[in-house]
C-alpha cells in the first residue's frame, strides 16, 4: 500500500488586503502541493503533472468557501463549508485528479459537488463535469458561484451520487469526494471501457483507503489503492 504523509501548513495570516494577496497566497498554495508531491520516497508514488499543477494555480480557490474561511483559502488542509461537509486538502484534490489522468476531451463525474472546487479543478482539465450534490444548499451555493467564475463547462444536479447520472454516461473519469462503504455498482457500470474511478472507501470512524479503479476494454475492474484518508461519509439512500 502506498503511504501518503500528510502535514498541514499554515500561513502567518490574519487578512487579505486585495487580489494580489490571494494571487500570491495561491502561488504559495501551489508550491506546498508540489512538495507534498514530493515527500513520498516510495519509487512507485504518485508525481503532479504540469498540467494538474497549472489547474490548481489558476482555481480561485478563495471564491469557493464560506466569507468566515476565506483567510484560510490558500492553507492546505480541509475547510468547513457548513452542513457537516468540507472542502478538501488541495493535495488531495490534485492527487485525485491526477489519478483519473484527465484528458481534454473527457468527460467526466463528480460525486459530491460540495463548494465547487474540485469540479472546477477538473473543468480547467476536461472537456464537461456533471456534478451531483445530495444537499440542496450546497447544490444552490456551488451553482451560484461556479457560474459567477464562468465555468460553463460544469452541470450540476441535486441527487442521490450513490445512483450516478445515467442520462449523460458511459463517463471517462469519476471522481467522488465523499468516503463509501462499498464502491457504488451504478458508477462502476457508468464508467467507460478504459475509464478510471478515484474513491474514497470506509467507514467514518474505520481506515478510508483511497482507491483507484480501473476498468479493461473488456469491463474487467483492476483496483489499486493510494493511502489512507479521510473524507466525510458518503450520504443517501446507501
């Protein structure tokens, strides 16, 4: 199994004067991921590619969280967004994007809108995100802003994710950001011959291990895994 080493870095800030702190603040962002990145020895890890790393030096990532946690925006640790949820480590959000290795003319699932930020991740990455929120307020709040940044490439929709978005499948990609028990049979058959799945798996209170799926032009799934994590439970039905 792989081991991620995670550490939380702070930033001395009590406030953002104007843009170009924000601008400066997500350079610094960005440079912290990269040597995350680069803290795993094991010869097998995960490395960033220069086109992930461009996606998240250009997301405003300070757009994409509740006003009280703006000055924390460019930390790289999860943040609050209200409702028992929370927006992820960006190191997180870079690996998970990494793994699916997006392509310009993917398209791709999100489960678990959340505030926006890693659909917009992707968006920077991919051709169209459809992305699904179980929680109407976080739906209505991620739409709002992710069309106030212009991001015209993303459809959201208030659901169920455990059932995924048959109406706009096979996907090349799924990305969900919300810890399963089990990996969802809808989303394994939503995902295109050649696709890859990133997903959390475990329970609450139980090891999360990160997996990535990965499925044979002939619908045979091979599963590799990435650490362990954690992330909220994944919520519904399910």
């Amino acid at each position: 199994m792989k081991r991620l080493t995670y550490i939380v870095l702070f930033f001395a800030v009590t406030g953002f004067a104007d843009e170009s702190d924000y601008t400066a603040a997500r350079e610094a962002m960005v440079e912290d991921v990269r040597y995350y990145a680069q803290l795993a020895h094991d010869p097998d890890a995960v490395g960033l590619s220069d086109a992930v790393m461009t996606a998240m030096g250009s997301v405003e990532r300070h757009e994409l969280v509740p006003a009280s946690q703006r000055r924390y925006s460019y930390e790289n640790r999860p943040l609050p967004i209200g409702y028992g949820q929370t927006i992820s480590q960006p190191y997180i959000v870079a690996l998970m994007t990494e793994l699916i290795a997006p392509d310009a003319d993917d398209i791709v699932l999100e489960v678990g809108t959340g505030s926006g930020y890693q659909a917009a991740v992707l968006a920077e990455l991919v051709d169209h995100v459809y992305s699904i929120e179980i929680i109407s307020a976080l739906a209505d709040r991620a739409r709002v802003d992710l069309e106030r940044l212009g991001y015209e490439n993303i459809s959201g929709k208030l659901g169920d994710g455990y059932y995924g978005w048959e109406e706009h499948a096979p996907f090349d990609a799924i990305v969900v950001t919300a810890a399963a028990s089990h990996v969802p049979p809808p989303l394994i058959e939503q995902l295109k011959p050649g696709g890859r799945m990133v997903i959390p798996v475990g329970g609450r209170f139980l090891t999360q291990t990160l997996l990535l799926l990965e499925k044979s032009d002939t619908g045979e799934i091979v599963t590799r895994q990435f650490g362990a994590v954690r992330f909220v439970p994944l919520t519904g039905e399910h």
